[in-house]
C-alpha cells in the first residue's frame, strides 16, 4: 500500500508493477505541502491515491473532501465549493458552509478538473493565488489553507495549448504530476486486486471468499479492461451474484470478458 493507514484494493500491486514507481513518488511528495495532478484513464484509482496523499500527509488529522468538477453546472459549483450566505438567491434559505472551509486545514480533491468551464477556472484561480474564498453573497472573502489535489482523465497540456483550460491554471495545480497507469498495464495486478475484491463482497455478506481459479484468473489477465479498476470489481461482483454462493465461474464473466481470453488463447494456439 502506499500508506500504511489506507487498505484500498486498487493500490495493490506486484514487486514488478508499474505502480510501484507511482506509489514511491506520492510518498516524497505527500510531505511537502505543494498542490498534485492526479491524470490517467477513467476507473484508474485516483481518488484514493489522493486519499492515500493525505493520509500520508502532516494534514492527516483533518478532513479530506472531494468534489467532481465536472458533474455539475458553474454556479452549482461555486455555491458547492465556495459556499453560499443566506438569501444571496432565491432558495438560499440559510448559510452554507462551501467544501473549502470545510477542509481548512486539510486537503480537497477536485476530480475531473479539465471539466470546468474557462469562467470557473478564473475564480477557481483566484482561490488558489490568494488563499481565500468569498461564499456566494458575502461581502468579503475568508482565509483557508488547503492542500488542493486535482485529478482528470484528459490531456490537459494539450488543452492548455488548445485555450480549454487555463495556462496559469494549469501551473497552479500541476507543481507535481503523477500518472496512473491504466489496468491494461499492470496484468501482473490483476490476480491481487480480483481476490481483493472477492473477499471484500464476500465479507460483506457474511461469506468465506475461496481463491480465484485458474480459468477465471485467465479470463481477467487477457482481458484490456477499458473501465480499468472500477469494471475488474463489476466482473467480481458479478460472478458472485451468479454463483449464489457457489464456486466462482468464468462462465459468469460478462461475454465480452471471456470472448477477449478464447480470442488469446487461439492467436497463442495458432503460434505454436
């Protein structure tokens, strides 16, 4: 794990996995208090490598909050992260306290950062230069010290040069990069992170999890995971939905996952 005081299936790895290299540097750089772009495909475990910075963080101790920036509309977002006083409009019926207050002191994670429109970007800058936010309404801005940890699943140097995001932005929220690797390149994972799974939603309902058979190991190690992490635990959560309460079953994977292993097993056939 890349913390001791974080057990998250998706950061498990082999002595051989390319995340290993992603684990040690978030290590070095979890005690410097500096702000931390978090790319790779979507489903790759973003979050909780950012949950894993600031566990191993000195701002351990305080809250970590996450907001997806690109699931909602620019006031929405505003009110979300910067807060709202009471009767700036219609519907604001008391004082809320915005996402940034709440991790004074601690760290947030705007996910999905390349979403934001070029006018959020602006104010959202403005926060980052000065240290403070001003909530919707208030008649002046409030200090916060947070740690700001962006994550994003697009090209952002390719969109900083396309004028999508914010160069100045970019710089902000970039001072140390860290790339996730998508599943497709971490086979030897797979085996780890499967059982994980397994044994956690066994767990859950009370069951004792057996190993992961051969077949089954062999579907999910030929397979290029598209949804990365996030569709592996799907597959997991399948076959035990399927097997009521049986023995897990390659039979139960979703066809697409076991088309992809018979293709593999005739090219390697066909080697021979």
């Amino acid at each position: 794990m890349c913390s001791s005081d974080l057990a998250a299936e998706s950061l498990l790895r082999a002595p051989d996995s390319p995340m290993n290299a992603v684990c040690e540097m978030l290590a070095k750089v979890a005690r410097l208090d500096v702000p931390v772009l978090l790319t790779g495909e979507s489903g790759t475990g973003k979050e909780l490598l950012a949950r894993a910075l600031h566990l191993a963080s000195p701002r351990s101790g305080e809250a970590f909050v996450t907001e997806n920036c690109g699931a909602v509309p620019d006031q929405l977002l505003e009110s979300e992260l910067f807060g709202v006083k009471r009767g700036a409009y219609t519907g604001a019926y008391e004082d809320r306290l915005g996402l940034f207050k709440q991790a004074d002191h601690g760290s947030i994670l705007l996910d999905e950062i390349g979403e934001t429109s070029p006018a959020f970007q602006v104010k959202l800058l403005r926060v980052l230069q000065e240290g403070e936010v001003r909530p919707i309404g208030a008649p002046r801005p409030q200090a916060v010290d947070v740690r700001v940890v962006a994550a994003t699943n697009r090209d952002l140097e390719a969109d900083v040069r396309a004028g999508r995001f914010r160069e100045d932005l970019f710089y902000r929220i970039a001072a140390i990069t860290l790339v996730v690797p998508p599943l497709r390149e971490r086979p030897m994972d797979i085996a780890l992170i499967a059982q994980a799974f397994a044994d956690d939603i066994h767990a859950s309902i009370g069951v004792t999890a057996a190993a992961l058979d051969a077949e089954v190991l062999a579907c999910l190690r030929a397979y290029r995971w598209p949804g990365n992490v996030r569709e592996l635990r799907n597959e997991v959560l399948r076959m035990i939905a399927l097997a009521e309460g049986g023995p897990l079953r390659a039979a139960d994977l979703s066809p697409r996952v076991r088309s992809e292993e018979h293709t593999s097993e005739l090219q390697s056939r066909q080697s021979i």
